[in-house]
C-alpha cells in the first residue's frame, strides 16, 4: 500500500497529500493490555510494577500532607483557567501543605509554579508519553512513571483533598476514579472540588440526572463542591481536613536511611 493517501477535494485542507502511517497520537511500546504472555513475560512486568511502587514510595514517602491538583496539560500561561490553577498553588502553599500535580505542563505546570513561588512545598508526578507530556520545573521533588495506574495511586495515597480544574479524558478520568473510590468507601471521604462552573456545567448537569435516574444516590452529589471560587474551594477543603483530621510528627527511622527534617504524615 502507498504510504501516501490523497485528500477527498473539499475537505478544507492546502495539502493534496497525507501520510497515513503516522498517527496523530503515536501508540506507546509496550503496551501491556496486550493479551496473555508467557509466563516469564508476565513475572517481569509484575516485577517493573512492583519496583517502580517502590521507588515511588521512597521518592514521595516524605513530602508532606498534600493536595492533588488535576487538570489539562494543554492551557498556555494566559489562559485563565492557568491563572487560577496558580492561585490554587499559592493558596495551597499558605496553608501549609504540599502542592501535588502529574507534574506535567499547563493545569500541572501552573499549580506547581503558584505553590513553588510562593515559597511551598511542590510535587509532581509525570508520566512517560509519546507526546504532550514534558515535566515541569516548578517542582521540589518528582517522579516519572511508567504505568497511568501506578501514578494514580499515588497521586492519591498521599492528599487530603483533590481538586479538579478543567481537563480532557485523562483530567475526567482522574475525577471518576477518585470520586469513585470514595463513593465506595475504599478511600476516605476527602474533599473534591470540581472547579470551573461554566466549563462543567453540562457535566454536571448530566451527573444530576444520573441521581435522577437512579444510577448514583443523591447523596453522592454532596461528595462534590462545584464551585467558581478559589476561596470558597479552599474554605472548604481546610474546614474539612481541620475538622475530621490531625497531621502528626514521624520520626524517621535510620535504619532505612530516612534522615530528612520536619517529616510529616497523615494521622
């Protein structure tokens, strides 16, 4: 087959020609849903698993009580919803907890830079891609993932409250599985906001008439605040965490090289 494909006549584009044999989002290799391997196959992947969870844990294990920012890594330095998301850093960084993103560009890459100039602690957990996906250097400390499910988890082990800016599929998945996990009671019930009311109002709408239909409680609705303003987010997440949980000191052990200062953890 040629690897050149011709244009239908009035499809809007100057160019007569495309290559048809690259995609616009190149596939990432391996790909591990892949179908059943051979048995070694499959040891070595649990074990790259395993020790990246690991490496993760030693890398993140000490950086604070945390708020995890989630958002699109697509918005430029002068969008608002960027803008925002810096505040969101700043106000993070002045309540006294670490500011943790996918450590990516845009939503990420703002959130980490409010809390970075502001004098906090930032964190951020990137992703290997194909594409889009370059880290940021608003950050303290990160750690760069190979699996999305690995990174999801912690993203989450670590916060007390998470908060969604507007985001593509990856920002929506982060939303539902957090969301979810806390409507089953597998996570505790922290704080989420869903930030930005003209963007989500469809969204938003459509998560209504699921209670109305039936398929989720209307009490799950109240797992959320939907809201425009930056300080209304944070009074709500600080009153909750202040009201149903305590930060306290951890002394680390030197017998696993733990020798960091001022070490903080859930309590």
């Amino acid at each position: 087959m040629d690897k050149k494909t011709k244009m239908p006549p009035n499809d809007g584009m100057k160019g007569d020609f495309i290559k048809d044999n690259k995609p616009v989002i190149p596939p990432k290799t391996p790909i591990y849903l892949e179908g059943p391997k051979t048995r070694r196959y499959e040891l070595r992947f649990a074990w790259r698993v395993f020790w990246q969870f690991i490496k993760a844990f030693r890398t993140l294990h000490y950086i604070g009580p945390c708020i995890t920012v989630f958002g699109s890594a697509r918005f430029k330095e002068d969008n608002i919803y960027y803008q925002q998301a810096m505040e969101f850093g700043r106000r993070i960084a002045a309540s006294g907890f670490t500011t943790l993103t996918g450590g990516g560009p845009g939503i990420m890459e703002a959130a980490n830079r409010g809390a970075f100039e502001a004098g906090g602690m930032s964190v951020g957990c990137n992703i290997q891609l194909p594409f889009e996906q370059v880290g940021n250097k608003y950050v303290h400390r990160s750690f760069t993932f190979e699996h999305f499910f690995v990174r999801k988890t912690l993203l989450v082990k670590y916060s007390y409250a998470f908060v969604i800016m507007p985001g593509g599929f990856g920002t929506m998945d982060e939303f539902f599985e957090t969301l979810t996990l806390i409507q089953t009671k597998s996570l505790t019930a922290f704080p989420i906001v869903l930030f930005g009311k003209e963007y989500y109002k469809e969204m938003w709408e459509a998560m209504h008439d699921m209670a109305k239909q039936g398929t989720i409680s209307t009490e799950d609705m109240d797992l959320v605040l939907f809201t425009d303003d930056i300080g209304e987010a944070m009074d709500h997440i600080l009153k909750y965490i202040r009201s149903n949980y305590k930060v306290m000191p951890y002394k680390p052990k030197w017998w696993l090289l733990e020798r960091m200062s001022n070490i903080t953890r859930r309590g």
